[in-house]
C-alpha cells in the first residue's frame, strides 16, 4: 500500500492521457538526492520528461528516503505517490513481483488510457528483470533508463518474451529461480553462441538465461533473419530439460493438409498415402522442446486446436481414437502480431 504521508489521490481529473513513471528508488538515487542539484537515475529522468504522476517504489524504512521524497516534491510537478515495498530481500524475485503487480494494477485501474513507463536503472539486478518480465507479459508499458554516458534512453527490445506466469507468484516463481545469487543469470555457454554488442541484446540474453530455468511456454517475437531459433536452442540448453530431445518446426512450411497429421502425427489408413503409423511432432519431443517457428502462418483453426496441448498436453493423432498426453515445453515464435 502507498505510503500515507506521501500518498497522493489519482483520480486523474487533470488527464485522461498523463504520462505515469513507475521506478524503484535506489541507493544511487538517494545518494545523489544529497547534491546541491538533486541527482541520480531517477532525477534524471523525471527532468528528461514531464510526468504525471510518478510511483516510486522502495524497500527501505521510510525514514531513509523521507528527505529525497521531500527533495523530489520540491524539485518537480510530478505527484508522487510512495509505495514502501515489504521484501525477504531486496533479490527476492516473488516478492518484488507481487509489490510491481500491485502497483501496476492500480495505475491501470485509476489511470486506464494512461501511457506507463518504468525506469530500470534504479534498484537491484532483480528488480530490473522482473520489471522486463512483467512489463513484456501482462502489461503494455514503456521502459527508460539512465546513465552518465549515454543519459536517459528509451530501451527498445527487438524481441517480446511472453511467459504464462503471472496469474500465482507462488506457482508461478519456484526456489531455482528465487534463489539466484545477486539475480544473475545462470552461467552457461549456451547464450554464448549469440554473439553481440548491442547491451541491450545483452540484457535480454540475461533474461532468456533466467526464463529458460522455468517450465513456461514462450512466446519470442522478432523478424525473420534475428536470430530467434538461436534463443530457443539457447533456452532449451539452458533449461532442465537440455538432455532431452529439442525438434524446431517450420509451420509456414507444411502443407495445409498434413498440418494435423505433421503436429499430432497419424495411424495407419488415416487417409489416402498413410500406410503406416507415424507419430508427429509433439510425440517425437515428448520430455524436451519443441519450437514452432513461423507460428503465424499457421491457420487460426490449427492455432486453436494447439490450445489443448498447451493447456493439458493432451491430443489424439488423426485417424486414432487413443488420446495421447506428453510432456512438451513449446517455445513459438512469430513476425506477426498474435494479438
């Protein structure tokens, strides 16, 4: 819950359409807010853009960010709104979660046309990837962030990695996750194979290395010639299930009659040519991956009959009566909006 002596009501009768920051206040923030000129990742963007409101996330006792909310009112029009966040730990990825999601929510709710930015710089490793995480999946938002060098940028992943989740902190975030030291990504050499350059290629190998560790479908949107088989073999050999079999599919390359028989395989005399059994895909992958590339061009029926597998990994092969259930992690990926 907001803070009440910062608290400030946004019943957003100045605009439908204000610009609402969202950002953990760290220990760089704090430091610079005891400058003549208030300073710090924070500061720097709140000066680059004019905001509404601002919802400033913190895990310290009030007592140690009282004076730099108080130089940020006196520095800015912005209204801010303290959110003092109860964490185990300032890594704890669940609990720092449950506290954006919170928050998040209620900006939607009082502010639903406005435009939502979250500034990454501010806070520890965890923070910043659990705000990509849920900023790339359940909400439509806006990331900035700030250095001396560069000064304050948007950030632009080429990539959306979208993670079934959200819906249960407790489910959704087990102890290999939660337990990563410093949040880090987990060292392998699997993503090494992606070279780059670009620290934003960087950062996003840094989240796909900690996504993989979870049993989730994902969801990898990009154009075609990006690289996006390369962060599904990388998630795959990264993840538990790197020792089982990983299958990638072309969906834009199977003919639209044997797209059922290729994905769900058939039995003998299923149809005209079909004089054995053959096992599709999904049975092929059973215990590994499976990467449907081009997922898009797949017809929406096909799409929808997937949905079945994806929720109870369950399917029957065309001419067969015999439901099969196997145990597939999909990764798909699309240059077309899904949505």
């Amino acid at each position: 819950m907001p803070d009440d002596e910062f608290f400030i009501s946004t019943e957003d009768t100045l605009s439908n359409m204000a610009d609402v920051l969202v950002s953990w206040i760290g220990t760089a923030d704090i430091r610079g807010g005891s400058d003549e000129v208030i300073d710090g990742p924070l500061a720097s963007v709140l000066r680059h853009q004019d905001f509404s409101y601002a919802y400033l996330l913190h895990n310290q006792p009030l007592d140690e960010v009282r004076n730099y909310l108080h130089r940020l009112k006196e520095s800015f029009r912005t209204e801010f709104v303290s959110v003092q966040a109860e964490l185990q730990s300032p890594i704890h990825f669940a609990d720092i979660y449950k506290v954006l999601d919170a928050t998040l929510s209620d900006i939607v709710e009082k502010h639903p046309r406005s435009p939502i930015y979250i500034q990454l710089t501010s806070g520890t490793p965890a923070m910043t990837s659990v705000s990509i995480l849920t900023g790339k999946t359940k909400y439509r938002v806006r990331f900035l962030q700030s250095s001396l060098q560069q000064g304050v940028q948007v950030v632009e992943l080429p990539f959306d990695i979208a993670a079934d989740f959200l819906p249960s902190v407790a489910d959704a975030l087990d102890d290999r996750l939660t337990s990563l030291i410093a949040c880090e990504a987990p060292s392998t050499a699997a993503f090494d194979h992606i070279i780059t350059q670009d620290p934003q290629m960087e950062r996003l190998k840094e989240r796909a290395a900690i996504l993989a560790m979870r049993e989730v479908p994902v969801l990898i949107h990009g154009e075609t010639g990006t690289g996006k088989e390369l962060f599904a073999r990388a998630i795959h050999n990264t993840s538990p299930r790197s020792k089982q079999p990983f299958l990638s599919l072309n969906c834009g390359a199977i003919p639209s009659e044997l797209i059922d028989s290729t994905l769900f395989g058939h039995s003998k005399g299923a149809f005209t040519g079909a004089t054995t059994s053959k096992p599709g895909v999904f049975d092929q992958a059973d215990g590994g991956t499976l990467f449907l590339d081009e997922f898009g061009e797949l017809p929406l029926e096909a799409q929808v009959r997937l949905l079945r597998v994806l929720q109870d990994g369950s399917f029957t092969p065309v001419g067969s009566t015999e439901e099969r259930i196997v145990d597939v992690r999909i990764i798909v990926a699309t240059n077309r909006n899904l949505g």
